[in-house]
C-alpha cells in the first residue's frame, strides 16, 4: 500500500515551477518543510512552510553547508515505514516522516562550462546535503517518492490525484532510478572537472554521465535501440544546437552531422568560407572559398554522386543564394552557425530538411575525451586536438613544395584528419578532388581517391581526372612507396605525409625520382 502523501520536503536551486508545484500540494493539505532560499521564495508568495531549522533544532551554519545533514532529517527520509523497529525509532526519537523529496543540486555543470570559472567557485558549487537526500530517499522508495526534475512535478500531481494523495509504487521506483541516475551524472561531472583541471588523462576510476536530449526511434540499425545524451562539458556541437525544422534526427544523422561540423570548425570562420559533406561519417567533399555558396559548389563538385543525401557544415550563417544552391538535391541535414531569414524561407520548402544551428564553432584545439566500448570495458582518450602549422613542416625533398602547394597541403592534411583511416586526400585550391577512406591497405585508399577524383570530373564534362595537378595528404605514413607512385599516377606535385617509417628513405627517393615535393608533419591522425 502506498502511503499517502502528508509531508514534503522541498529544496531545490532551480525554481523553475517550484511556485505552482508547492501551491497544489498545499491545496491537496501537504505540509512544506524547506531550506534557506527556497524556504524565502514560497514565504514570500504567502505559502506556510516550516524551516529545516525549525525540524532540526539547529540553525543552517557555514554559509548554509550543513543544513540536512541531521537524523531529524535523514530519519525522516530513511525510515522504512514497513519496518516495526523503523516506525518505533521515529516515535522514539519524535521524528516526522517525509513522503515526498524535492531537490535538484547546485548548478556545479553550468558553472563550469563558463569559461574562466575560477577553481573555488567550483567548488562551492558542489552540492553535499542534496545528493546526501535524495539517495537516502531513493534507496527508501519503498515509503517515498524522490523528484530531481522540475519536469516531473506534473507527474507527481496526476498521481496523487490517481491514488488518494499517494505515489504509486511503480512510479516510486521510477523516481528513484532516476534520482540515482542524476547524483551519478553529477558525480561524473565533478570527477571529469577534477581530471581535466589536475591533467589528469587516466584517473583511477573513470566516470562518465550526460542529461537526455531525446530518445531516437533506433540505432544505427532498426534492431538497436538508441538515445542521444548532452555532456557536461557543454562543448558547442550539434548537442547545443537548436533544429529548426525537418524530421526527428535519427542516431546516423546525429553521428554523420558531428563528423560534419568537427571537420568544417578546423578552418574557422575569419578567413574563408568552408563547406564540408559528409556521407557514412567520411567526408566526401570539402572546400574553402570566396562565399558558402562558392565553397559548396567546389565541395560538391568532389563527388557529386556520394553527395547525395549526405550532411552538410558551414563555418558561416547560410545566406540566400547557398540555400537555393543546396535545395537543387537532396540532402538529409545542414548545420551551420546560424541561417538568414531568407536562407531557412528557402530551406523551409525542402518539408524533411533539417536544419541545424549553433551559437558558434566547436574549437578544434579544445581539450575533449573520447570514449569507446570493447567487451567487457571501454577505451578512453582525448580527442584529436593536433594541429599542424606550416612552420611544423620538413621539407624532405629535393624540390620545396611552392606557395600555393603548402597552402593545399596544409589543407588536405587538416581534411584528412577527419577522414577515416587509411585516408589519403587529393586536393586543388584548398578543395578536395578526391577522397579514399578506411581502407585495410593505404594504396587502395590512394586508387579509391584517384578513381574518385576522374568520376568527378567526367561528370562535370572535364577532359581530364581533378587530381591532375593537386596535391595529397595520407593520415600516417607511407609504409612503402607504392602508394606515393599511383598518388604520382593520377597527376600529384606534392605530398604530405607525417614520416617514420622504416622505409622513409625509399619513399623519399621515389618522390624524387617522380620530380615531387614531400614535407613531413611529425604528427599523424589515425581515425578508426
């Protein structure tokens, strides 16, 4: 039997609803009990609520760090009202019990994904009497319901209504599994802060935790179920962006449109405008330009046939004329940081479109940590936030690379970076031409590329392959010179390429023989 709902316990930091909620359970003859701010806000609009001082005999000290952390309190919350010894403590010790908690925790996530936070204001807000309560009313739901989500509060009300001023059973434990959810996240996020903060990139205990976006109708296939969650790092991403109109994003859109905006977010938005499309989380065309609808055209032209249906990243607010050059095909989403009133009117005709827009660019050099399952256990790391500048570059070559070739090398290594590995990326006036991903041998990724790059230009009415003439990038090194050889067959200048291959020599004496030009980076972007 589910106990009736006589006494409330509310203390919480986000007041969103907290007027309206407190009100009804005061209509329905609910006692309030509360804490400090939250107490003043209900006095203040004339609700009769008793202060926890009041309950415990103890004033709130050190700046309200100890407040609940009483038997008064925790007796309340614990008692297990089916235990005699339980119900006979409370009589003994003329402690009330609560039916009902309400509590959510300091802001600790918001506070420090500002930035600048400063190491003590973090600190202080790291809630300790909040997670205390409600996993002590979580492990009791047996006798009470505990709420952690103002979005919850219309529940707790249809229930009490449905069960004569009671919770029901179902819906306590549903609570409580929730409740214990919330403390774990927030308990993540702290242990992550602390990681980052110490430098820390193997701490003892991993912890990982993030608040629910929404639940998506299934996985990468229809079998797998799936769900998209925002973490606390608050990191601007497709997880911050706001849709403003097309269908439900499934889980391969989320996945393909992230691949999308991390790879155009290396190239900024000061110095040119930049196009990526992605398809199957490889990008199959990426470009700068003069505008975005330049830049699209030169992307698109790569590999107009894998375009097709594919995601679509702008570093710039999309304008009219690249929202009527994106509408000529299809295409599953486009993100971009923002999107004129004219450009989202055009878009809007495209009904399935989804349209995606950010407050800004995810930085490519923050710091980040990226974590994958394996049986049994899971791998973490921080994300590829390697760059590589021009002054990073060894020429290894008898001839030096020209101005604009460094230029389209540094770009086509930077393209690479986010294409799955092997890659190999031909590139021309800093857009690719052809593209070769995740293959098990780097000279069928450089083949694949050079196949890529004459389809493309057949079926733009050009009398030769678009890699004559560009340049190309490989995520690692070459491990023999067979694929810097069909690389120089399809018509590249020059390569770059990280080195440190025992056969570095050999290769660069191809690439001599061949008449190119090969720097070395030092770094490398496997991407698997």
């Amino acid at each position: 039997m589910s106990p009736p709902v006589r006494r409330a316990l509310l203390s919480v930091s986000d007041k969103t609803g907290l007027l309206d909620f407190a009100r009804a359970l005061a209509a329905r003859g609910i006692e309030l009990v509360s804490t400090g701010g939250t107490a003043g806000t209900l006095k203040a609009e004339g609700l009769a609520v008793t202060d926890v001082a009041a309950v415990t005999g103890f004033p709130e000290i050190m700046d309200g760090r100890v407040k609940t952390l009483h038997p008064k309190i925790h007796g309340g919350l614990l008692a297990d009202r089916g235990n005699a010894e339980h119900v006979k403590a409370l009589s003994a010790q003329a402690i009330a019990p609560f039916e009902l908690l309400v509590v959510n925790l300091y802001p600790f996530e918001q506070v420090t994904a500002k930035a600048g936070t400063q190491w003590d204001e973090a600190i202080e807000n790291i809630d300790i009497g909040g997670p205390a309560m409600i996993r002590a009313a979580a492990k009791n739901h047996g006798s009470l319901a505990v709420i952690v989500d103002p979005s919850d509060y219309d529940e707790v009300l249809k229930e009490l209504d449905a069960h004569q001023g009671a919770v029901s059973e179902k819906a306590r434990r549903r609570f409580a599994a929730k409740a214990f959810a919330r403390t774990a996240s927030y308990d993540a996020a702290i242990a992550q802060w602390f990681a980052r903060e110490l430098k820390d990139d193997a701490p003892d205990y991993a912890a990982l935790g993030g608040r629910l976006i929404q639940k998506l109708r299934y996985g990468e296939n229809p079998h797998q179920s799936a769900a998209f969650y925002k973490s606390p790092e608050n990191r601007e991403g497709v997880a911050t962006a706001r849709q403003l109109q097309g269908k439900e994003l499934s889980y391969n859109n989320i996945n393909d449109t992230d691949a999308a905006f991390e790879c155009v977010a290396e190239f900024g938005a000061a110095d040119a405008a930049a196009c990526v499309i992605v398809k199957h989380a490889n990008p199959c065309g990426v470009a700068l330009g003069a505008s975005l609808c330049d830049a699209y055209r030169k992307a698109l032209a790569c590999d107009p046939v894998s375009a097709f249906g594919g995601i679509i990243a702008f570093n710039r607010p999309i304008d009219e004329a690249t929202a009527e050059e994106i509408t000529k095909i299809f295409t599953e989403v486009i993100i971009a940081p923002g999107a004129t009133d004219e450009a989202r009117a055009i878009i809007a005709q495209k009904k399935n479109l989804r349209l995606l827009v950010t407050e800004g660019l995810p930085d490519p050099k923050a710091h980040g940590t990226l974590f994958k399952t394996v049986a049994g256990g899971f791998l973490v790391q921080s994300r590829d936030a390697g760059h590589v500048a021009m002054s990073d570059l060894k020429v290894v070559t008898k001839r030096a690379p020209s101005v604009g070739e460094l230029a389209d090398l540094q770009f086509a290594f930077t393209v690479a970076k986010h294409v799955k590995s092997n890659a190999i990326v031909y590139a021309k006036g800093r857009a690719t031409v052809g593209i070769g991903a995740g293959q098990m041998s780097r000279v069928d990724s450089t083949r694949i590329a050079a196949a890529k790059s004459a389809e493309a230009a057949k079926a733009l009415g050009l009398g030769e392959p678009l890699a004559r003439g560009a340049v190309v990038a490989s995520d690692a090194f070459f491990p023999f010179a067979d694929g810097l050889i069909t690389a120089a067959e399809a018509g590249v200048t020059a390569v770059i390429q990280p080195g440190g291959s025992l056969r570095d020599a050999d290769v660069i004496k191809a690439a001599d023989e061949l008449g190119l030009a090969m720097v070395f980076t030092g770094m490398r972007h496997f991407r698997h």
